[in-house]
C-alpha cells in the first residue's frame, strides 16, 4: 500500500530529458535503500511528463508494475522487482 512515508519525486517544471534523469537517478536510489515501491509525481497538464516516465519506465529492468494513481493521475505508482542487478 502506498502512504506518505513511501518515497516521492515531484518533477514538476523538469523537462523531458531532465525528467528522464531524476526518474533514473530515483529508481536507483530505492534500489540502493532497498525500497520496493515509489512514488513519481508529474502532474497533470498536457501529459508529456507523464508519457516520458511512462515511456523510461518500460525499459527499466528494475521496474516490475508502474500504474497511474486513481486518485491522482498525476502521480504515477511504481513497485520494483526486488534483488535485481542493474
């Protein structure tokens, strides 16, 4: 389950190549803290933000499920496949 204690980045005013990075840099941050879940905030808007994350995430071989919140759809959950090499 996600709640506030689960980690977060807010990517509001990146663009989509520095967008690509932080996500990147997120991702492996959790996997050096052994987090299994995440939190990646994008916003609503035009939906660009969120096509890049989603478009980064299914290439990441850590990432093993990404959904929009339904409560939000602008903020995007991820759960990491956990002892995963990089």
């Amino acid at each position: 389950m996600f709640l506030s204690t689960t980690p977060s980045i807010d990517l509001h005013g990146y663009d989509r190549e520095s967008a690509r990075i932080a996500v990147k840099d997120f991702i492996t941050d959790l996997c050096k803290l052994k987090e299994t879940e995440g939190i990646i905030i994008h916003g609503i808007g035009e939906g660009i933000l969120r096509k890049e994350v989603h478009s980064y995430l299914k290439t990441d071989k850590r990432v093993q499920t990404f959904t929009l919140s339904f409560l939000n759809p602008g903020m995007t959950l991820i759960t990491l496949i956990q002892n995963v090499d990089k």
